[in-house]
C-alpha cells in the first residue's frame, strides 16, 4: 500500500481466537488491507503483544503518519487504564498493562494507543459508517453463539439512562424465565431444530436447507416472531430509530426479519443488517479515535 497524506490510525479487533488489524482513515473511515493472524501459540503477554505488532505492522506497510492504535477488546477491561482483567479468556493478559507493552514496540508515547469495548466498537462501526449512519438513536445486535449489544445516542455510545440495561448488554437481562440470550441465540435455534426433528445441526445448515425443510423453514419463522417481541419488549423505553442486526444469525436474515418486523409495528423500530459485520468493530476504533465518541456516558 502506497502512502497517503490522509490522517490514519491503527485498529484492532481482538477475538477469542484471533486479532485482525487494518489501517483506518479519517473522514470516511475506509479500512485498509485487513491482516488476520491467531492467537500466539505460546500463551504469554510477549507473545501476544508480538502477534499485534507484526499485524499492525504488516497491515500499516507504506502508510506514512499512523496516529497510533486503538483496540477493540472483549470486557472484563480497563479501557481507561489499558489493562484486562480476563481470567476465562487470554488469562495470560490478566493484569497486564497492555498500552504500555504495545506502545514500547512501536516506539510510541503511551497516549497512542487507546482501547474500547470491542461491542461499542461494532456499534460505532455500523453508525459512522454502515447502515446507521446519521441516525439518532441506535442500537447495534450481534446474534449467534452469544447476543451482543450496544447502545448509541447522537453518535456516543450509551450505557446508562432510561432504557438502557446495565453496561448497554442486553443478553443477561431476566426474560420469559430465563435471560434473553436463551431465546436469541444460535442455541435457541438449534434447541429449536432438534425438538422439531430429532436432528442436531448447527444453525448454517439449518438455514442452507430451509429451502427443502419446512421444519427449518418454521425453526426460523419462529425465530424472528420471538425475536421481534423481545426487541419490543427491551427497546420500547429506549425507542430506537434503527436496530442494526449482525453476527452470524443475521446471514440468514431473508428467513426471519419479515416476522420480526410484523411484531414490531407501529414502534417506529426500523430493523437493517448490518453492512460492515466483521469489519463494523475496526471501522468502530477508527470512529471512536477521529470522533471521540468511544468513552461511554
């Protein structure tokens, strides 16, 4: 990649079981070339740090100017402090002053490198630069093995107030005797397909043979009606212009969003896929250092 006089920073998406680095430019958040590398065999903190500095390198090869970092991390984390407080994941962060690691490999002043919650990253990802752009009030949801969540008001992300459960995550709210994650989730689905069938699947297949299968074909009309009451039921104080729906489940979108939109009417609740999906949280990390709205309120 040549250089470009256009303000860049470094972003990070960091998986269970990968990390994927791009550059991110300023103004219309475009995403340079992604490198995608796995966790370090070797499970050490230096390890780690080496598998983000040859990303972040290979990815920021013949851009002049990076800015810096930021780096979209699942919780629990000190996005402030830059230090995780993981045990039943990388537990080998735990405790560890991640800025200032990475920071001293690239020869940086610890400033540079800033760190957010990886689903305000996905959230802000989707409103400055896929499907809710300008939109007022949005709530992002990552559907399949877990249920993310985030919320934004004016383009800041919100995890307080009226409306909003605790810390924006919607997926251990009580619901229906249970938590909401019972019901939205790839299990719900495949729980679902074995009552009806006898079969387990997992929920790709289920969907690739919904064309033949009628019981797939109800597994996922059932699915969407659900899924519409409950986002009636969570997000009428909160009164969303925009759901955005991602993660794996929302692939499959054509088979369920017509039930989920019925249950939804007259809420003024718009739902739309989301356009970026696995890119959403490092195009997030280049809207929440250029526009500051990365720190919750």
């Amino acid at each position: 990649m040549t250089s470009d006089p256009q303000k860049c920073v470094l972003v990070y998406d960091v998986g269970g079981s990968h990390v994927s680095a791009a550059v991110c430019y300023s103004g219309d958040y475009r995403l340079g070339p992604v490198i995608t590398a796995r966790h370090p065999e070797r499970e050490s903190s230096d390890a780690f740090v080496d598998v983000l500095h040859s990303a972040g390198t290979q990815a920021a090869s013949g851009v002049a100017g990076v800015l810096g970092a930021e780096l979209a991390m699942p919780g629990p984390f000190d996005y402030s402090a830059g230090v995780s407080w993981m045990k039943h994941k990388m537990p080998y962060l735990y405790g560890v002053d991640l800025r200032a690691a990475l920071a001293g490999r690239f020869g940086w002043q610890p400033d540079q490198v800033r760190f957010l919650n990886d689903a305000a990253a996905y959230l802000l990802g989707e409103v400055g630069a896929g499907a809710a752009r300008g939109i007022p009030r949005v709530v992002a949801i990552t559907l399949g093995t877990g249920v993310g969540s985030g919320f934004a008001v004016y383009g800041h992300v919100v995890t307080a107030g009226p409306g909003v459960p605790p810390g924006g995550e919607i997926w251990n709210v009580p619901y229906q005797g249970g938590i909401v994650e019972d019901l939205i989730s790839t299990r719900a689905i495949q729980k679902d397909y074995l009552e009806r069938t006898g079969h387990e699947r997992d929920v790709a297949t289920i969907a690739a043979g919904a064309a033949g299968d009628d019981a797939a074909k109800e597994v996922f009309a059932d699915f969407g009606r659900v899924l519409g009451v409950a986002l009636r039921d969570l997000f009428t104080t909160f009164a969303p212009d925009v759901v955005v729906l991602g993660g794996g489940i929302s692939r499959s979108a054509h088979l369920f969003l017509p039930q989920a939109e019925h249950e939804l009417k007259g809420l003024h609740i718009q739902l739309r896929i989301a356009e970026l999906d696995d890119k959403a949280p490092l195009a997030g990390g280049g809207v929440a250092w250029f526009s500051d709205t990365g720190n919750a309120v």
